[in-house]
C-alpha cells in the first residue's frame, strides 16, 4: 500500500504536487494551534484551582503624615488587610493600643504603625534628664510673648539667643548663642500638637503666655547666659527646619538715639609763643657769706677754755646792700659753763709757753 502511494505521487503533475504540499502544511499548522490552545487552557484552569488562598491580617496604616512630638488620634489612622508576609514585625492590629500616645519619630501616609516607631525611647520613661545631652547643662531664663518668639517655639526645636543692651542714649543687640535646643517651654518638655477636626495635625499651633524656657547647653555657654541676662534683655530666635547655614558670623549692631547730645568739643590751650630775641637775664644779687666767727683757745691751769670773738662785723662787698648782723651767740665762760678738765691729759710744754706768752 504504501507502495501505491509512492506510485500515485510519481503520476502527478508538480503543480499537483504542491497544491497537496500546501494542503499538508496547513492541516499541520492547524493541529499545533489547537494542540496548544488545549494545554494553555488547561494548565490555566489548574492553577487556578489549586492556588492556595491569601492569608490576611488588619494592621493599623497612618492616613495622614505625623510629626514628632504629636499624640496619635483615631482620626489620623485606617484600618487595612494586607498580606501576612507584607506585615512588618511589631505592626499595631488595633486603635487602643497607640491612642492618645506621643511619637517621637515622622510617620508617613501609608506606613503601618509599628512598636518600634511608636515607643520609641519616649522621654517620660526616663524624665526630663533624659531629655538632656550627655555634654550639656539645662539653664532656664524668664521670657514673655515678645522675648520668646509668641509662643510658637516649642520643645525640640533649635533658637539663637540674642541680647539687647539698652543704654542713655543707644541700644545694641549682640548674637550671644546659635542653634541652642529647647528643653522645655512653661516646665512643658511634650510640645503636643493640635489635631484639627480634619484630622490633620497643626503642628504650628503656639504655647499660650510662655514664661520661662529651658535650653540645653553646655557648661561654658551655660555661664555666659546667665551673665547676660544680668546685662539685658534675652531674645529667642526660632531658627527654620531646614537653615540655609548652620551657624553665622558673630554679629552686634548699635542704634544711637535721636536725643544723643552733640559730642563736646574740648578747647584747647593756647601754647606759650616764646620770642626769637629774648631779653637777657637780669643776674640776682649775691648775697655776702658770713666769715666764720673766729675762736680764741684760753688754758687755764689744767682746764682748756673756748670763747669766740664779741663784735666782730662781717665783710661787706662794695657796692652790695648792707646785711644785718646777727648776733653771734658766744660761749659760756663761767665757772658754772667751764668744761670738764682734762682728766689724765698732760699739758705740752708748747701749749704751757704759748699760755704765758699770751
């Protein structure tokens, strides 16, 4: 038979030929389509049928963003199924577990609440000293709704202090402290946003008649604040979340009153001219020097005597003023007045010829 076939094929024209080649050729694309076709289905239809179904779990999702430091309200959460291997570890499954609870971390829209973000190392675990740096001191200084920026400065935030010195006649305001952190404003260290009814958070809402603010600093600004608070007035600064620079330059500026007086102009004295030809000078008269007063040895046996010479004038220049004389104060020859003798003294034979030549 198959010989036949081969036979019959040989009798046929070529154009016969590829007219059954063609025919052949489209009954067998025809089988692999629909060959195809069935396995697809079929494999479809089984998968289907034997795909495990998706376990879910309700997690607790933020529906609007939150910013550290706000209490959580039901209003800014949503409760949503997502896939068990989707749920991070720690995610809240219920409301009552983080309402009315403090983050200190931003949550996003769409991000699953979770233990770790919510009770994150919250500051009232370890009180306000947990707040403190390691490296800082905190120091309060006393403001009021004008010193202390009205009120929107709030605990966690960064200010320059700056201090204004008020003189008689000038003011100047010098740039004491940059980016110090605020502790706490009114012995309130929370800085609890305000949840609108739309459950949006108002995080600018201001601290109503702040009084006292607290810093952290560390021990040398610590005494260079409360220094200047003895010196003038604080003023706080509330620096942006983002500054363009981190620190600036120190900086001071004066402000001199209107009503300062003129300065006083100081007159000056005039200097002594002294003439090119000075007169010559007239020379003082000198005034005669009083001769020594001259003194007569007198020997008396074994006593030796003094006695000076009565009347005896001074020499007188010519042509000078006559001196007064003084009198010349002689000494005493009475017995009473003599001198001791010379008590173991022998007299010279010169001193004994001279006395009785005289």
């Amino acid at each position: 038979m198959f010989q036949k076939l081969i036979n019959k094929l040989n009798d046929l024209r070529p154009r016969q030929l590829l007219m059954l080649a063609g025919l052949a050729a489209i009954l067998m694309f025809l089988t692999l389509y629909v060959a195809m076709s069935f396995f697809a289905k079929e494999e479809v239809v089984i998968t289907e049928d034997n795909k495990p179904p998706i376990e879910t779990t309700p997690v607790v999702v933020a529906k609007i963003n939150i910013t550290p430091r706000t209490r959580i309200q039901d209003s800014m959460l949503q409760i949503k199924e997502m896939p068990n291997d989707l749920i991070p570890d720690g995610a809240i499954r219920s409301f009552d577990d983080v309402r009315d609870i403090q983050v200190k971390v931003s949550i996003f829209a769409g991000d699953v609440l979770t233990i770790q973000k919510v009770f994150a190392e919250r500051a009232e675990e370890a009180g306000f000293v947990g707040t403190i740096p390691s490296d800082c001191r905190a120091v309060s200084i006393s403001v009021n709704d004008i010193t202390g920026v009205a009120g929107f400065a709030k605990p966690g935030d960064y200010v320059d202090l700056l201090l204004a010195e008020k003189s008689p006649y000038s003011a100047t305001t010098t740039m004491l402290l940059q980016n110090v952190p605020l502790l706490s404003i009114n012995q309130d260290m929370t800085g609890t946003s305000v949840v609108e009814e739309t459950g949006v958070a108002n995080a600018t809402a201001a601290i109503s008649s702040p009084t006292i603010a607290t810093f952290a600093l560390n021990p040398e600004d610590t005494l260079k604040l409360i220094s200047a608070t003895k010196l003038g007035e604080i003023y706080m600064s509330l620096r942006p979340t983002n500054p363009q620079n981190s620190y600036v330059a120190a900086m001071e500026y004066t402000l001199d009153s209107v009503n300062m007086p003129p300065p006083e102009t100081k007159t000056e004295t005039p200097m002594p001219v002294i003439p090119e030809n000075p007169p010559p000078a007239v020379p003082l008269p000198q005034l005669p020097m009083t001769p020594p007063v001259p003194k007569i040895e007198i020997i008396q046996g074994d006593e030796v005597t003094q006695k000076a010479e009565e009347n005896v004038m001074p020499m007188i220049p010519s042509g000078a003023a006559p001196v007064p004389s003084s009198p010349v104060a002689s000494r005493p020859t009475s017995t009473s007045q003599v001198a001791q003798p010379l008590e173991n003294t022998p007299l010279s034979n010169s001193r004994v010829a001279s006395s009785f030549r005289d």
